[in-house]
C-alpha cells in the first residue's frame, strides 16, 4: 500500500478515535456471522454450526491488508447466510447472502451504517470439518472466494470513509476476483448476466466514472458526521456536498448497483440528518435524494418538514 495512503489513513482514524496501530498485530474484521438453515428443517443441524465456525475463523482470523489492527478498532460487520436448499449430495447449497458493516462516528456513541446489501445467489459447497484455504492468485471456489471478496469490500469502503479514495486496493482485489472466476459458469459471476451481481459492484467500484460517488464516502462520513459534534453547521454543508457527488455519479451510471445499494443502507439516516437541518439544506438534500431514490419520494418528505 502507498505510504501516501497510509500515512493518511492513520491520520484519518486518528482524528476519528479508531487509531491505527503499526506496532501491533492484528486482522481487521471484527465479522460475526450467522448462518441459518430454518429453510431447510430435517437436514444435519450439526453441519451449520460447523459451517458458522469456519466462515467466522475464515473471516476474522485472516489478514487482508497490510494495515494492524488492534481489537477494539476492528471494523465491526456482520453476515447473515440463509440456507435456502441443500443439494442431493448433502455438500451443495444455495443460499442468500446478507453483509453489513458500520463505523464509530468521532465524539458520540452513534455508529453509522455502511455497508448493507444483499447477494441473492451465494451458492457453494461446504463438507463438514472442510478446511477453508485461500489463495488470492487464483481461484479457489464459490466459498472462499465469495468470502474473500466480502472482506475486501468490507475493508475497501471503510478504508474510503476515512480517507478519500482509500479503499481502491481492495476494490482491485474484489475486481482481480471476479475476473479469475469469468469462465467458471458459477451464479453471481458472470459479466453483465445481472446488474446487481459481484462482477457488476466490482466493476462500479473501479469505474472512474463513479469516483465522485465514492468520494461522498470521505465528505459523507469523515468530513461530514465525524465533524457535527464540534460543528453541525460544517458537518452538514460537507454532507450535502457529498451527496452532490453521488448525484454527479448517478447522471454518469444511473441505477448502477453501487449507488442504488448505498441510497438503500443510507436513506434513513440521510432523513435522521436533515430533519434537523436549515430550510434551504433540507430542500438541497430533499431534491438530490428523490432525484437518486425516487420511488421513496414520499418518505423523503419527512426531510421537509418543520
């Protein structure tokens, strides 16, 4: 990794009270994850306990970037795996997939939502007591890659709400794995056979034409939210200047899966924020969010009121 990015990384959350520590060993996901197979009643509950634990070891206990951690600043993220079927050969699953992620927000207790989406075609296999290696020059299968491809995404979009653009190694990684599963003829994959797929948010995230919506990442939370505590007034102008970038982005790529997946995880909050704002950001935030959202233009209107 860059120094340059380093160095303003390590400014970044220090200033955020989550400090990176160079000194000291540790991964970087702080990952609990939960699978459950309610779907699917009279199959072998043993093997989903086991199944947990090994995603969780997968997740937590691998090192995905050259950043230390300590334990309390981990990023806190969450997998949700629903069983829907199991294969005849009691090793193939098909499932759905739910990730979200948060971080702490400077001087409050408040954690704001970053990640929140879904991945409707998580299929893998899994033996029990299957050890679940990794390697990033190739690919492996469903499982581990899809996990992998997870945690860079996880880490790339909170590297970016710390610093601008901080997170693009990751998005490489996440675009590096999709590529070597291309031919594979696995669900979730493929080139353009869906709009909301791993290879269609991996190609978002690494589009220039989508840097302006990732930069609202930094302006939304580092310069935005980090900073309300010592300056509301501050905080929201540069929230608002951020939500002009992804406004920008969408003319450029409209409903690509990036944006839609953030407006989806964001828009409460963005309601929360602004109903406390003054009449002229509340009438900026209402336009730019029923621009971008506008089936939910009805809700939005709870930013305009008094």
């Amino acid at each position: 990794m860059k120094v340059k990015r380093q160095i303003a990384k390590i400014i970044a959350t220090a200033i955020a009270c989550t400090t990176v520590c160079l000194c000291a060993a540790g991964q970087e996901l702080n990952c609990k994850v939960t699978v459950n197979s309610d779907k699917v009643p009279g199959s072998n509950k043993k093997v989903y306990a086991t199944m947990e634990k090994a995603i969780s070891d997968f997740m937590n206990q691998n090192k995905w970037s050259d950043y230390k951690f300590k334990p309390e600043e981990k990023i806190d993220c969450s997998m949700l795996i629903t069983i829907n079927e199991v294969g005849a050969d009691e090793k193939s699953y098909s499932a759905s997939l739910q990730v979200q992620s948060r971080r702490p927000i400077y001087n409050s207790a408040y954690y704001s939502p970053v990640i929140n989406m879904q991945d409707e075609k998580f299929s893998f296999e899994y033996i029990e007591m299957q050890s679940l290696d990794y390697n990033e020059s190739q690919f492996n299968d469903d499982l581990t890659s899809m996990l992998a491809y997870y945690a860079h995404l996880i880490i790339g979009y909170d590297l970016d709400t710390y610093s601008e653009l901080g997170g693009t190694e990751h998005f490489r990684k996440m675009e590096a794995i999709v590529n070597q599963a291309q031919g594979k003829g696995n669900k979730g994959w493929k080139a353009f056979d869906d709009m909301r797929n791993r290879y269609a948010l991996a190609n978002n995230l690494n589009d220039e034409n989508l840097k302006d919506f990732r930069r609202c990442l930094y302006q939304y939370h580092r310069l935005g939210l980090d900073l309300m505590s010592e300056s509301a007034e501050k905080g929201l102008i540069n929230i608002t200047e951020g939500l002009k970038n992804v406004e920008k982005s969408n003319k450029m790529r409209s409903s690509c899966v990036a944006i839609t997946t953030w407006i989806e995880t964001k828009r409460d909050e963005v309601i929360n924020i602004f109903s406390k704002a003054n009449s002229e950001q509340k009438k900026t935030a209402y336009t730019i969010m029923t621009t971008l959202d506008p089936s939910q233009s009805d809700k939005f209107e709870e930013i305009l009121k008094p």
